[in-house]
C-alpha cells in the first residue's frame, strides 16, 4: 500500500513537471542546463569554486578572505550577511553592513557574490547587492520565501533542507521554477543522520548528486563546509563530491590572521587548502575531457 503524501522519484513528473527530466526530454538523459551568473557557468563541465566567510563580521575579515578566495582560483565568492543561527542570542550576522562589505568585495576581486536571505521583507534589499541569491537549508520549504525569490529574477542557490527528501527538494526548486525562474542551482549541505555531532555535523549524502543528474537537468553542487563541520574533511569530501558529478563547490574559508571566525570556525579551511581544492577541480574537469576524448 502507498500512503498518499508518500514520495518516490516516480512522483516527480507531477511534482515537479518543469524541472524533471522525464518531462522535459529535450535536456535528454544526461544534459544539464547551464545557469549563468555574471559569466560563471553552472553545469557546462568546469566545475565551479565559490568560497567565502561563514558570516561578513566586519570590512577587514571579508577583504582578507575575499582576496584568498581570489587567489587560490575560486569562481565567487560567499558569505553570509544574514545569519541563521541556532541561538537567537549568538551573533546574527552584520544585515545590510555586511551586504555593503560583499560589494566593496566584489568590486575589489571581481568576484560574483552569494549571499543568504532569510525574510521576505528583506529580498528586495539583498537582491540589489546580490548575483546570486541563497535560501538555507532551513528554508529550503518556505514556499513564500521562494516565490518571492524567484521573481526578483536573481540565480538562485537552493540548499537542501537537512532532513529533506529529493523529492522535497526538487518540489521547492519547481516553486522557484514556478514563478518562471529556472536559473537554480541546487546545492547538497549534509543531512541529519547518526553521526549527530559524533564524529561529524552532518552526513554528506554524496549518493543524491547522481540521483538529482538522474532526476533533473538543473546543476548541483556540494557544500562540504556544513556536510562534515571538520575543516581537515573539507578536502577530501570536496573530491569525493566530484567525483560523484557534481557541477561545483561551496566552501568555507577564513583567514585566521584576521581572528577567529565568529561562527563555524571548526570547519573553516585556508586560502591554501581552498587553492589545492581548485586546482584539483580545474585538473578533474580535464580529466574527464581527455577521458571522453579517448572514447
Ligand atoms: C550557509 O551556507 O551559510 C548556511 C547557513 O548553510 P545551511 O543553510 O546549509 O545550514
Ligand atoms: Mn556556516
């Protein structure tokens, strides 16, 4: 017996009928359909690189990473003005402070931003300072946020929701999709499983990027900052999420010369770590060229 409400990846041609391949054949089995933000390219082969802060503290700490992020090769930038934090009594992030910080930061490295927003009230603020737009994981359902989203036109980066399924996941990409938006790259962020704090944050759940290129022609990436919260896995879950197909990255990365960050220092990485993770990614897309080459 079904239960109705239950999901399967069957379901998708109704829940999700702009965005899943079954119904849209023209993207075929295997083909992604690029979204662009300010030249960078999402799904064309070359997997992107966006690194950033955690959060924008203040002018100095975004510029020195900002400028590390340029450096080490990376495509954007990231970091979040808007904070969704556990505590409402820890830091919250800088709000439109830190949005004027990222686009000193862009103008300075040339690097696209995204950055977060968490409150219909504030979409049209930060789709003025944004190139992307991000919804976190725990508003990966809030249907009203991303209608509102959408129709600013901006990309937008939807993150999974920590406890969704991919089915839910893509049914709040087609709200996005809906509202006639369909430059949405998904983003995998760790799920909630059993390592619950034991010896990771989350569990990276590399086994749905090739489930989500199975099921949709959108871009994924991975973010393997949240996935482990344990900056010495950062890198290798970096490959390991390429290697599974994913379009790109998301990482964070402090430069703890300027302080420790005010959230997620644990799994935060260097500007050298984030170059060796760059260059693995330029080198992995060349790989797979020389590899169908050859064919
Ligand atoms: C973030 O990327 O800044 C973030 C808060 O991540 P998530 O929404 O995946 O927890
Ligand atoms: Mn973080």
């Amino acid at each position: 017996m079904k239960i109705s409400g239950q999901l399967t990846v069957d379901d998708l041609p109704r829940i999700a009928p702009l965005l899943c391949r079954a119904t849209n054949p023209r993207y075929g089995e295997d083909q992604t359909r690029i979204v662009e933000v300010c030249g960078v390219r999402f799904g064309n082969g070359r997997p992107v690189v966006i690194g950033g802060p955690c959060a924008v503290e203040n002018h100095d700490q975004t510029l020195a990473v900002a400028h590390a992020v340029k450096r080490a090769g990376a495509d954007m930038l990231r970091g979040g003005a808007y904070k969704p934090r556990t505590s409402p009594h820890d830091f919250q992030g800088t709000g439109v402070e830190g949005l004027c910080i990222l686009r000193i930061a862009r103008e300075e490295t040339g690097l696209p931003i995204v950055t977060e927003v968490m409150d219909t009230r504030l979409v049209e603020q930060v789709a003025e300072y944004a190139d992307m737009i991000q919804i976190g994981s725990r508003n990966m359902q809030n249907y009203t946020l991303l209608a509102e989203v959408a129709r600013t036109g901006r990309p937008v980066l939807l993150k999974r929701g920590m406890a969704a399924s991919l089915c839910e996941w893509l049914g709040a990409a087609e709200y996005i999709a809906k509202q006639g938006n369909l430059n949405i790259v998904l983003c995998e962020r760790g799920i909630k499983a059993f390592a619950a704090g034991e010896y990771s944050r989350y569990v990276l759940d590399l086994n749905v990027i090739p489930a989500v290129l199975a099921n949709t022609f959108l871009p994924v990436i991975v973010d393997p900052s949240h996935a482990t919260g344990v900056a010495s896995m950062v890198e290798p879950a970096s490959r390991a999420s390429l290697e599974f197909g994913a379009h790109g990255l998301m990482i964070e990365v402090a430069d703890f010369a300027t302080g420790r960050p005010r959230c997620d220092a644990d799994q935060a990485i260097n500007g050298e770590t984030l170059a060796r993770i760059a260059k693995f990614a330029r080198h992995h897309h060349e790989r797979l060229m020389f590899s169908h080459q050859a064919v």
